[in-house]
C-alpha cells in the first residue's frame, strides 16, 4: 500500500493538449502601495511592478526584446539567462519596492536557540489533474538548534554581511501523519499504517540572519517507505515558500519586497528560479501580517521524468508557475504562526529534438499543485 500511496503521489502526465496563457509574472497590482522608483527588472515582471508601484490600470507591455536576466516569456530561461537573472554564487537577492508607511522598523529574527514550535501542516501534492493523494495532516515540531559557523566567504557571507549573527540551524521534526479528510470508517488500515511511519521523518536547514532557508536536508524516518520522500520534500518547498527573507532596511504597513531565489518544484523534481514579492498587510501587537505572491521560471529546457521503461527526457516548450499565500511573522517564530498557500506548475512537454508537426501530435502536459496551511496545534 505505501508503494501504492507514492505512485498517485507521484502519477505523472495529463496526456491533455492545449495550452495556459502566458505566465503573470508580479504580484496583483490592484492591492499594492505607490513606491519609489523599481531596481531593475525587465519584462512582465518589471511592467507589473511598475504598474503596481504607480497604482495604474493601464496595462504595459515588455520592452520589445527582453533584457538579459528578465523572465522569459515562455517560462523557461536558458542556462545563461538563468545566471544572469541570479548568479549561481548568489543564495537570493532581496529588492525592496516600497518602504511602506509610518511608522517603520527594521524587521529582524531573534530566536532563543533552546525554543520550539509546534504546527499543525495540512500539505497536498498532487500531479497530473484534481486526482492525486488527499490532502495529509501532519504535526511538526521546530526546534533551535546550536547556531552555524558564520560564513566566511564568497557569496553567501556577502548577502549575510548586513548582519553579524551566524545562521540558526533549524530542525523540523513529523511527530503525526495522516489523511486530513477520509470517508465514513477511516482510512485503509495499511495506507494509515504507512503515513503513521512518516513519524519521527526531520528535516533540517539554516535560517540567515535575513531569514532565508538554506541548506535544506531531508531524513526519513528508518521505517519509512522510500516512495514517501516527496512528501517530505513538498514540506520542506511549503516551509521554504512561507518563510519570508527580509529587507535589511526599516518597512512599515504597505511595505514590499521582492526576494529571488532557486528551489526544485515539488513532484516535478523541476530547478526553478523563483520570485516571491512579500507585502506587509499590517503590523498588530508586534506580529506582522504578510501576503505573498509568487512566480517560477524553469532554469532549463530539460525535464526528466520516470517511465515504466525508465526516466525519460522531456523538453519543456512552455512552463506557467504561480501562487499566493497569507502568512503571520514574528521575530521569535521559525516559521509563520498561521499561514495558507498554494503553488501550482503547469508544463507543456515535447519530446526531444522533435519536429514542429511531431512536436503538435505528442505534446503533453505535466501538472503540479502544492497546497499548505500552517496553524498552532488545537486546543487539547
């Protein structure tokens, strides 16, 4: 049964034609403040943060063209675009938009190295259309760990160099798994017993002192089918999306920001640039509420996928990614307080070295959906 749970998780391609429309690439302009002038940010991206920074409604186009390093149309970068939009050296890059209103401060981690966090993780991961494996309740527990050598070269100490704490180590322990919803008489007792085994599963990573995950590991629990790992690696993508960099400058109410970034898309095992733009929605009682809006563009053309026969490769002609969330931030939390999210990708695949007439008749589509909503344990 668990062989059978990991292959719907993991069931591959909607053998659909048709095409989405082109990737929006900003977060909705509607809801954003007017900010000073934008770093420098070309096509989609840059036109709807443009449009959003000056509250117009008045749609702007690309610059005809593109600039090197400005998301591509088509959704996927080449690997030279890729660099250039984010050098390889470079974790992330944090943008400030606009600095929001008075008052501001600085928003800044500062975590006791001996606390803990306990959420409740409702996580779904589906693939290939609304099928897939029902939505899992899982209980985490995040832990501090004993702080990290700070860095001492290269790019990362140069992103960290604005703070002068080394980055916390951060566990994240499963301590329950199960389905979220199920019929009348529970789940099959083998399929509970499989997701049961998910307990004691960890991840661990680092916290920067801008906030940014890095150095993401996984561990499965010793019991643990192997075919569960994507689960664990959805979590960790759903921890990654909700926990916010943040700027190294005072912001206030209506403040935003945008932090790019590469992660692997759940499921599709998919390198991604990723770009987030964070918006503060209201600062209450020292907690900080945040909506997030994110795209993602494929760092290549190639995507391997398992077959009966094998993997196989497949070229990616057109890749639309995006998603928002809400999420609650405070400078003692590992992790959002109470957050919701989801993340959808969609891929048109040809196969390779294909033919414009060869490419039309076996075109297919390859479809992911991430959904995660983080909250405190209920009340015993």
């Amino acid at each position: 049964m668990a062989s059978t749970l990991a292959a719907v998780a993991l069931s591959g391609l909607a053998g659909c034609e048709g095409e989405k429309s082109k990737a929006q690439v900003a977060a909705d302009a509607g809801a954003l403040d007017a900010g000073p002038a934008l770093p420098v940010v070309g096509g989609k991206l840059g036109a709807e943060l443009a449009e959003a920074a000056s509250g117009s409604t008045e749609k702007k186009g690309s610059a005809a063209g593109g600039t090197a390093g400005e998301p591509p149309e088509s959704g996927v970068f080449s690997a030279s675009e890729a660099a250039a939009a984010l050098p390889k050296d470079v974790p992330y890059k944090i943008e400030v938009i606009g600095d929001g209103s008075e008052p501001r401060a600085r928003l800044a981690p500062k975590i006791d190295p001996k606390s803990e966090q306990k959420l409740d993780i409702t996580l779904g991961l589906r693939m290939g259309g609304p099928q897939g494996l029902p939505n899992l309740e899982l209980g985490v527990s995040f832990k501090a760990e004993k702080p990290a050598d700070a860095p001492k070269e290269g790019a990362a100490a140069r992103v960290a160099s604005t703070a002068s704490a080394a980055p916390t180590r951060v566990s994240a322990k499963i301590t329950s798994a199960m389905l979220a919803s199920m019929s009348i008489g529970g789940p099959p007792k083998q399929l509970a017993d499989a997701l049961a085994k998910l307990k004691g599963s960890a991840l661990r990573y680092e916290l920067s002192p801008a906030n940014a995950v890095s150095n993401l590991q996984f561990e499965l629990s010793k019991d643990a089918d192997p075919g569960l790992q994507p689960l664990i690696g959805a979590l960790g993508e759903a921890i990654t999306l909700l926990t916010p960099p943040l700027p190294d400058k005072p912001v206030g109410a209506g403040a935003y920001w945008m932090v790019t970034d590469r992660v692997v898309a759940s499921g599709a095992q998919l390198p991604v640039l990723r770009y987030r733009v964070f918006k503060i929605e209201k600062v209450e009682g020292g907690v900080v509420s945040l909506s997030v809006d994110t795209r993602q563009y494929a760092e290549g053309a190639d995507l391997k996928l398992p077959s009966p026969n094998g993997e196989i490769t497949m070229t990616i002609d057109r890749l639309d990614s995006s998603g928002k969330g809400t999420l609650t931030w405070s400078p003692s939390s590992f992790v959002p307080g109470v957050a919701d999210a989801s993340q959808r990708l969609q891929a048109l695949l040809v196969p390779p070295g294909a033919t414009a007439q060869q490419a039309a008749a076996q075109r297919s589509v390859a479809q992911v959906e991430l959904t995660a909503k983080f909250a405190p344990p209920a009340a015993q």
